[in-house]
C-alpha cells in the first residue's frame, strides 16, 4: 500500500511480485544453505577415508620393513655357517637347489596399492529416494512445474532407479483390486520403498456435499460413511504393498482453493486408519499440514493460495512450482526421517512402543501377533476409558464397572460405549470387556463382518436384573432380512448418536 501524507493509497501490484520474489529468494537461499552443509559433511567423511587410508599404507609399510630386517638376519647367519667350515662336498645341485630357493625366498610378490575409490557426490546426495517409486495421481507431476526440481529427478531416474508412474485424475480402484487383494500398479522389481498419492478424484465425488450444503456437523456426518469405505480400501491396499517387503510412503493430497472441508475430513480418516501400522512401514506426508503451517507468512488468503497453487486449471487445486519444491523437500525429509517425530507423525506407533507379542482382540483364537508384524494393537493408555468414554480415569477405577448397561443389559460398562464408532477404540472397549458390543452392527456401519463358518459366542455376564438375557445364534436367513429391513427403515437401529469418538 503506498502511502501518501500519512493516508493510505491505492495498492501497487509491484508489492505482490515483489513479495513472492522475496520467498522464492528466501527458498533459495535456505536450499543453498543446506547443500552447503551437506558438501562439509561429505568432504569431512572423505578427510576421515584418507586418514584411515594413510594409517593402513603405514601399517603396511612397517611391515614391509620387519620383513626385510628378517631376511637380512637369515642371510647373515648364513653366511657365517657358511665360513665357520660347513662341509664343502656337497654337490653342485645341491647348491643350485639352494641358491634357486634363497633366490625365491626373496623375490616377494609386490602388493600393488590401489588408489582410494572417487566419491559419486551425486549419488550420495541421491540415495535417500533408491529404489522408490511414486504412483498414484497427477500431483507427483507437480515436480516437472519447477526446472531445478525437473532436472534433479531426472538425474535421479538415472543414478539411483527412482521412477514416478502416475496418471491423471487416478482412483483407487485402478490402482488396487478389493476382490482379489491384488495390486494393479507394476511395480519395478527393485523397488524397495512405494510413494502413493490418492484421493484427489474420490474427494471431488459430486456426491459429498460442503459447507455451501450444510453446516460442518452435518457434512461430517453425511460424508464420513462414504469416504470411510475408500479410506478402508486405501488401507487395504497399503497392507498389500507392506506384505511384498516393502516400504509405503502416504501422501495426503494437498488443498485447494475448494473443498477444503473434505480435505480436512479425509486426511483425519485416513491417518486414523493407518495408525495401527507401526513406524517405518508407513510413512505419512502431511501436505495439507504444511501448508497450513505458512499461513502466517502471508497477508491475505488469496496470496496464500497464489504462492501455493498453480493458476490453472480452475477451480485450483494442483501445486505450484513454490509448492513443487515444498513438496519435493518435505518428500525427502520423510523419507530420510529415522524417527515419527522427524517425520511430522508425533504419537505414532513404533517397533520400540509397541514391543513384544499380544493376544488379538478380534478373535477367541490363540493366534499371536509377532513383534515383526507391522500392526500395532491398540494401548488402553492412548484412549479414554473404555467402560464410560470419558477421560481421567482407567477402567479398573470407573464407577460403571458393576453397574448395568439400558441397550445391551450387561454389566462393566455405560450405554455411551456403543456409540463409539472408531475401530481401534472398539478394539480396546472389546479386551476390556470381552465381549463384543458391535458383532451384529459391522454390515450396517461398513466394518469387517465375520465369516460365515465363524461363531462368536457372548460371556454372560453378572447382572443386577432376576433374568439375564440368553444370547442366540440368529441364522443367516434372518440377519439376512433384519439388514433389508434396517436398510428400508433408514439405516440401522440403535437411534444413538453416531458421531465418532473425539467429536463428542
């Protein structure tokens, strides 16, 4: 804004060009920085080689030379035998013999030294993305919007076999088969660590409706069932990459100018799905995050947008090249990150927290989970109580624990628990309780239902009431038509409150 006698003008539009060549040189200037710190690290590790080179080639040599001062001993007692009056009748092919093998004695092979190996300072630079692969949607192609970030990974598909195969506008069900559990991406048979970015088509479904709809409670509530059943085949598909020994790197597409709700919503879905999967298995990279973390470096919504956003197609919703080399930059930090915390995943489950070997809640088998598995259970501590849902307390201290649940009729818990709708709060409410509260809603709530051959049988529990309720195996039959009925009559019973668990 010029300004004129203490009043305020009209506003330059050089300001704003201005501004954004301020970031892009302030970009610049921290990615210089940082090369620059990692040529001395490199050049340090190379001063370190040498050091270690020159000790050997001086172990050598002070071996080479008690060597020599050997046979200058041998040879000089030899000679002495030699004059004190050895006897003088040996043959000439004795002395031949012996000349030949004092001769051979001394000629040593002479060890050739080896120049130390040239340092590929590229490759070293590089070798964070080895054996990666990128898949999914078009925003893996923001990287060819900046020259610098282009020329980089086309560097990379040449030095350490990274490659990017994705289309425009992808859906899940072209990149994953539910029926069969069957990956449709080929991957390279080098591939060690898979890059997916998904989503994007799925939260633009005309049929999920914003806030121009109805307000946030209910756009929650409409749109959470339907995006709970991609979120679970995304899931699904990442367990699948996890079982081919690899690693799998989640993107969460970033925001656009539109939307933003559903954006929101599916990237809190998603990463409550993956967070049973232990650290380094999966790997989340949080864009929308990220961008929302430089909101204050701008002034106006409509700078933010412009820094981040490429200009076209319209509505926009695809990085820029500002936004590429974030993009390209955050890839690399959580990629090279060795810990959840250095990946921006605070309270994600690892190897180290969740050691050991457990019973799995979701069955009566004996069937344990190895400290290999990728999965991890669920810890009471990470939840509210499962007995009442409320916090401050654990379950052997709640007052429901002897008193009777309204729906169910069983003892240990209050009628809040069956409104609980997030699977791995289910899981622990079914350890604590043991006994399943949610075995005949799973068809209408979209979670897994049991097999047919599969026979959860109900503990009775203690009851305060004269007659205890006799829990019957239904056939199939009737569930069959109990869930056409539930269906007609406006999806399920219960009549509770089916918001999930942290949004009470």
């Amino acid at each position: 804004v010029v300004k004129t006698d203490g009043k305020e003008g009209k506003v330059d539009p050089i300001a704003g060009s201005t501004v954004a060549l301020l970031h892009n040189k302030v970009d610049k200037s921290i990615r210089l920085l940082s090369e620059t710190s990692e040529n001395q690290k490199k050049m340090n590790r190379v001063l370190q080689d040498l050091i270690k080179f020159g000790g050997i080639m001086k172990q050598e040599a002070e071996a080479e030379a008690e060597e020599k001062k050997k046979r200058k001993k041998k040879d000089k007692d030899t000679d002495k035998d030699r004059d004190r009056g050895r006897k003088r009748s040996r043959s000439r092919s004795v002395e031949k013999k012996r000349r030949s093998r004092s001769d051979s004695r001394e000629r040593f092979p002479v060890q050739q030294v080896l120049p130390p190996p040239t340092i590929d300072h590229e490759f070293e630079e590089m070798k964070w993305a080895l054996n990666m692969t990128l898949i999914g949607d078009q925003h893996w192609k923001a990287f060819s919007s900046a020259e610098d970030i282009k020329g980089i990974v086309q560097k990379m598909e040449r030095k350490v076999n990274f490659k990017v195969i994705c289309n425009d506008n992808e859906m899940l069900c072209n990149l994953y088969d539910e029926e069969r559990d069957n990956l449709l991406v080929n991957l390279p048979k080098t591939c060690y660590r898979v890059g997916i970015s998904a989503g994007t088509y799925e939260m633009s479904d005309p049929g999920l409706i914003t806030l121009q709809d109805a307000p946030m409670a209910e756009v929650r509530r409409k749109n959470e069932q339907k995006m709970s059943q991609k979120v679970r085949i995304f899931k699904d598909m990442v367990l699948n990459i996890i079982r081919q020994n690899k690693q799998v790197l989640v993107l969460i597409p970033p925001h656009g100018e539109e939307r933003m709700e559903i954006n929101a919503l599916w990237a809190e879905l998603l990463i409550n799905k993956l967070k049973d999967i232990k650290f380094p298995s999966v790997r989340i990279l949080n864009m929308p995050e990220i961008m929302r973390n430089t909101m204050v470096e701008f002034k106006t919504r409509e700078e933010y947008l412009d820094m981040w956003l490429h200009p076209y197609p319209r509505p926009r919703r695809y990085l820029s090249a500002y936004g590429a080399r974030r993009l390209f930059y955050a890839l690399r930090q959580t990629a090279t990150a060795r810990t959840p915390a250095q990946a921006g995943m605070n309270n994600w489950p690892t190897p180290q927290s969740h050691p050991g070997t457990e019973h799995h809640p979701s069955n009566n088998s004996n069937t344990k989970v190895s400290q290999n598995n990728p999965i991890a259970l669920p810890r009471i501590d990470d939840f509210n109580c499962p007995r009442c849902t409320r916090p401050g307390h654990g379950p052997d201290s709640c007052k429901s624990k002897d008193k009777v649940c309204r729906r169910c009729n069983n003892v240990g818990h209050f009628i809040e628990v069956h409104d609980v709708h997030d699977e791995r709060y289910r899981e622990v409410i079914t350890r604590v309780l043991g006994i399943n509260l949610w075995e005949e809603k799973n068809s209408n709530f979209g979670y897994e239902s049991m097999g047919a051959n599969d026979s959860y049988e109900n503990d009775m529990k203690r009851s305060r009431l004269e007659s205890a309720p006799q829990h019957k195996r239904i056939p199939l039959e009737k569930l069959a038509e109990m869930e056409q009925r539930g269906i007609s009559g406006g999806g399920g019973g219960g009549g509770g409150d089916r918001r999930g668990h942290w949004d009470r």
